[in-house]
C-alpha cells in the first residue's frame, strides 16, 4: 500500500513541522510566559492628552502626570483687565464686580482672607504663604500649602478623580475642579434615588 505510506510520511512531517517550527523561531510557549512575566506599565504606553491639560509641577510614582487646566474656565480671568498698576476704582466696585463671592472657608484664625491666596501685586497670580507666585492652572499647590494631607493623596490618587482611562497618562481634575476656592465645602443633598416617605 504505498498510497497510504505516502499520506503516512506526509502527516508525520507535517506534524514535525509544526513542533519545532516555533521552536526555531523563537517563539515558543515558554518564551511568551517569560515575556508576559516583564512588569507591565501602564504609564508607558503612549495616549494622547486631552485638551486643556497641564502637566503637574510634581511626580507621581516617580512619573509624570497631567491636570485640568482652570485658567480657560474663569470667568473673571484675566483680572488684569480691569485691575491695572493703580487702584482707580471706587470701593463700591467690589460689591459690583465681586459681590457674588462670599468668603465661607473655614472658621478662627487660620481661616483664609482673598490675600491669603491672591496675590496683590499681580492679581493674575496667587501666591501662598510663602509669598511665592502660583499660576491659576497650578492652584493645587496654593490648596497643598494649608492643606497638605488632602495634597499627598491627591497626588497618590486617593482624592479626587482621574480625567482619563486608566492606561496611558494620567490626567486628574485640579482642586478647584470640584471644589469652589471660595466655598469650598459641598452643598448637604438628597441622594439622586431618594424617593419621599410612603406616608406623605
Ligand atoms: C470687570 C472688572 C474686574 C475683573 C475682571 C476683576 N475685578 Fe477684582 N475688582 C474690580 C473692582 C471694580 C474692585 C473694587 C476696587 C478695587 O479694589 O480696586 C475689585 C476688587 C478686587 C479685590 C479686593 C476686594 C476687597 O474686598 O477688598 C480683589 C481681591 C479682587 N478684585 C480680585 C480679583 C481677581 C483675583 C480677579 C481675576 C480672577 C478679578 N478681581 C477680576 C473689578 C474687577
Ligand atoms: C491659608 C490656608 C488655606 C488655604 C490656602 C486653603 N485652605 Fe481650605 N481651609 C483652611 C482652613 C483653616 C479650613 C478649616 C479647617 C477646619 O475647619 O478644620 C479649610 C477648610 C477647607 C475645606 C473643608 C470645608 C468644610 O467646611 O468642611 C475644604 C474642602 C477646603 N478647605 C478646600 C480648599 C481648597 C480647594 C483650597 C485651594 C483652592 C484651599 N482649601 C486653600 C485653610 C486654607
Ligand atoms: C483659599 C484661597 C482663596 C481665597 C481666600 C480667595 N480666593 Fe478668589 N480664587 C481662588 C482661586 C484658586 C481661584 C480660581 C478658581 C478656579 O480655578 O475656578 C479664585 C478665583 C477668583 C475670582 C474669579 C472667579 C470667576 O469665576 O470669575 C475672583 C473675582 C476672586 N477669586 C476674588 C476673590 C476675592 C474678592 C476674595 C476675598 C473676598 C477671594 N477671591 C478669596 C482662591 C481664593
Ligand atoms: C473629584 C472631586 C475632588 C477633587 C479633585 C478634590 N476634592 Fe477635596 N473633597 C472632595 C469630596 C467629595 C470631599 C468630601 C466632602 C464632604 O464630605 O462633604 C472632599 C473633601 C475635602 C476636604 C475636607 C476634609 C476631608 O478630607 O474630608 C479638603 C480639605 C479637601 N477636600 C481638599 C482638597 C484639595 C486640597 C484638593 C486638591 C489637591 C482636592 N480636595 C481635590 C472632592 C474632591
């Protein structure tokens, strides 16, 4: 029956072909567990950053990371537009220009005034206690100085919230993304599933 050697011989080296061919080729079982075992970083792979992102004067993990921007979201911003080298304006201006914002931060001594935060030479800047200059993208570290316990895990990633997913760069909301500088503690309110007594 040479027909049916011939298929025989065939399958065998067929078979063989297939065994060692990986082998060769470097890629075989063994390998691919060796290479999956290499710490993954998810940092390392490259994404795109969102729009109006800056990156944080700071380190992450011993990494780079990124967060929302402000100064595109103020209104009011530049204040140079109406504050210029000299003060000529007249004092019920503040009622008029500013009289939205009310000061409820905190109680006793410690608690902030505007010149705590904004700094009065430049009014397009903060500053901290220090009297050292902040940009108004770089807030979170205005709120750090007072604030540092909050900062720390802001930056470790356990307050706050993270923009983008979770691969790639990272991208977290600033400070004053969630809270109002001026008011900076939330409004009590009704959980969204709340539904009113039976009885009433
Ligand atoms: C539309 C004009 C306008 C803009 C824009 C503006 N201001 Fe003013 N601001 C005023 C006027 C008017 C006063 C009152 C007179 C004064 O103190 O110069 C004032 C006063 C202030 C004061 C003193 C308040 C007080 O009670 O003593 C601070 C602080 C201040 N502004 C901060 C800012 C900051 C920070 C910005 C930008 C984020 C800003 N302003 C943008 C018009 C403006
Ligand atoms: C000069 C110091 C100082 C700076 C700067 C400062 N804070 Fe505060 N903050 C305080 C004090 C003091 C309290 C009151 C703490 C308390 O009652 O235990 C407070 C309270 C708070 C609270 C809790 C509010 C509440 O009533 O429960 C939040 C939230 C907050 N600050 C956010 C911020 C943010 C965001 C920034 C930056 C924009 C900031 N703070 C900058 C001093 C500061
Ligand atoms: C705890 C720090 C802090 C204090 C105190 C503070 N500010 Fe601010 N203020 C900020 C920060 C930070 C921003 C930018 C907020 C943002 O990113 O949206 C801001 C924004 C503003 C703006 C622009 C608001 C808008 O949306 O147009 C004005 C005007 C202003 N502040 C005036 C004042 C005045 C007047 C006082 C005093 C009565 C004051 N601030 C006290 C930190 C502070
Ligand atoms: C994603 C929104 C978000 C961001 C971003 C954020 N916070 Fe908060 N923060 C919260 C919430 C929610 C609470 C709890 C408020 C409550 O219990 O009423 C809180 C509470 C606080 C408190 C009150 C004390 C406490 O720990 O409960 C402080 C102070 C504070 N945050 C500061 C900061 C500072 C400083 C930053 C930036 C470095 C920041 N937060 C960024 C949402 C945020």
């Amino acid at each position: 029956m040479p027909k049916l050697r011939l298929v025989t011989i065939l399958l065998l080296s067929g078979l063989l072909v297939l065994a060692v061919a990986p082998a060769l080729a470097g890629h075989g079982i063994m390998e691919k567990v060796k290479e999956a075992n290499e710490p993954f970083d998810s940092l390392q792979i490259d994404t795109p950053l969102p729009k109006n992102t800056v990156q944080v004067k700071e380190e992450y993990q011993g990494g780079a990371f990124w967060v929302l921007s402000r100064k595109d979201s103020i209104g009011r911003f530049p204040c140079s537009r109406c504050h210029g080298k000299k003060k000529s304006f007249k004092r019920e201006g503040a009622a008029l220009a500013h009289g939205d914002i009310e000061l409820v931060h905190g109680q006793g001594e410690e608690r902030p005034e505007c010149k705590s935060c904004h700094n009065e030479k430049n009014l397009d800047l903060l500053s901290d206690k220090k009297d050292r200059e902040i940009d108004f993208d770089h807030s979170y570290q205005l709120c750090g100085q007072c604030h540092f316990r909050q900062k720390s895990d802001w930056v470790g990633g356990a307050h706050g919230k993270r923009h983008t997913y979770w691969i790639g760069k990272r991208v977290v909301w600033n400070c004053a993304t969630c809270h109002d500088p001026h008011s900076p503690r939330f409004k009590k309110r009704w959980p969204s599933t709340y539904s009113l007594p039976l009885d009433k």
